[in-house]
C-alpha cells in the first residue's frame, strides 16, 4: 500500500494541497557522465563496428575506456583440446629394471606356493581332509592357503578342537577361510557337533550359504559304527543316518522352514542367533 504524505506546502497554480511526489518530481538535478553521452540507436547503427569500438576506446571526458578488441576475423574458429604431454621416466637408462614387476609376480612371486612347501595345500595329509571337499575347494578357485593360514591350522591342538584361535588380518586376507575349515572339519568328523556361523548382513548370510552348500556338496559326515542296530532287520526297515552336510540360512525374512534339528551348519544374522 503506498501512502501519500500530504505536505503543507504553497499550493501550485493556487489550487489544492502539494504532495511530496510533486516536490520530487519538481527537482532537477545535474549529473555528469563518466562515459560520455549516450548515443541514439540511429547514430549507433549507421557506424561499422570497427569504427564503433574504436570511438569507444578514446578518452571521453578524461576517462579511459578499455582497449578496442581484435577485429573479428572471418576464418573458421579452431577449438584447443587437451593433449597429453610426453612421459619420460626420472630413471636413467642402466639403472631401469630388465624384469618388469608383472613378470616378477609372475616368475620370482614373495608368496610361496605348493610347489615350494607342500603344506600349503589342502590336500597335504597333515590335514586330513576328505579329498571331495579339497576338490570342491579348488573347484571354486581355492588351490592353495597362505603360510599364515598354514600356521593356524596346523597349530597344536588347532584341527582336533582341543585348543582355541584367535588371529586377526586385514580385510581380504582370508580370515573366514581359516574358520570355514576348521568348522567343516568339527562337522565331519563328529556328526554330533553343530556349528552356527553369525553374521552381521542379510546380504552375507546369503553368500555365505550359497558358498558352504557348494562346498560340501557330495561330502559325507564319518559315522560311528551302529553298536545297537538290529542287523537281521531289512535294509529298508533299518534307521539309516543323514551322512550329508546339510547348510540352513536364516535371517529376518527368510522362508527356511528348516530346523535347528534339521541342518548341520547354521548361517545366520546377530538377531536369530537366540
């Protein structure tokens, strides 16, 4: 809303009241230009442009204008890309290596294998695993364990269950495999035990039991002779003991209708542990 701020001025011409918009359109005021006087468009556009930048350029009124750019060329404009500069290597020649670091992994590699110390294979009979599970393993990419793995393994009382491991890696460094066999050797060895692997995610609950059915597929648990089976029974009337492995995931969620009586080797989330 605007409000008009009545003024007791004279009237104008005798007549009315004099409003403060009327004092001000009433003042004149007297201004200098720092650039010159503007030009009307007709005069502007009769002048070429080169002229026209030049006028520009000349001092008006004791002010300097910028200087007039390059006239405009009618050549065709040329983009500047990027381009790589050259490489050159800081080494001299004769101190450069004559085998590349590929192939030092690859011909003279830091981490042992097999060939230079058999117990870093599964299959050694140091750790009496069954040769289907060993299979299985390499199978899936596993043909050889690190000599840290090795020393946990193999430590006393480690693969018997008499003792236990507490190690630590960094991320990828094969922690789970250490744990994956000593559990599997438990299970199969003593059909008795159970095992349940916790684990923080959903995601890996999945994982991992997508990978341990794979790993123990056709692997069967070492039973203890029946001491109270009736032998003159038929084979079909006889109770025949579960031999397979069998993996169960359970996380919130899940649709396993399995029991705990029913699986070997539980994978599940911090919340289903109980």
């Amino acid at each position: 809303m605007h409000m008009d701020r009545r003024i007791q001025q004279p009237p104008l011409n005798g007549v009315g009241a004099v409003t403060s918009i009327d004092l001000a359109r009433k003042q004149t005021y007297h201004t200098t230009s720092l650039a010159g006087k503007k030009r009307g468009h007709a005069a502007i556009s009769n002048v070429p442009s080169n002229e026209f930048r030049a006028v520009l350029s000349e001092k008006i009124n004791g002010s300097v204008l910028r200087p007039p750019r390059p006239p405009v060329s009618s050549a065709p404009r040329t983009t500047n890309r990027l381009a790589a500069s050259q490489i050159r290597s800081l080494m001299a020649a004769t101190e450069r290596p004559t085998v590349s670091e590929w192939t030092q992994r690859k011909l003279a590699a830091s981490t042992p294998g097999p060939s230079q110390n058999t117990l870093l294979s599964l299959a050694h009979p140091k750790y009496a695993l069954p040769q289907t599970l060993v299979k299985n393993l390499e199978s899936l990419g596993v043909h050889a364990i690190y000599p840290w793995q090795s020393t946990c393994l193999l430590g006393r009382g480690m693969l018997s269950g008499e003792k236990n491991l507490v190690y630590t890696a960094p991320t990828g460094g094969g922690k789970s495999m250490v744990a994956e066999i000593l559990m599997l050797k438990r299970v199969i060895e003593d059909p008795a035990k159970k095992a349940i692997l916790v684990l923080p995610y959903v995601a890996l609950v999945q994982e991992k039991t997508k990978w341990l059915r794979r790993v123990v597929e056709n692997v069967s648990k070492i039973l203890p002779p029946p001491e109270d089976e009736d032998l003159s029974l038929p084979l079909w009337k006889r109770r025949t003991p579960q031999t397979a492995i069998r993996v169960g995931g359970f996380f919130g969620g899940s649709k396993a209708r399995s029991a705990w009586s029913d699986i070997d080797i539980a994978v599940c989330t911090i919340e289903k542990v109980g």
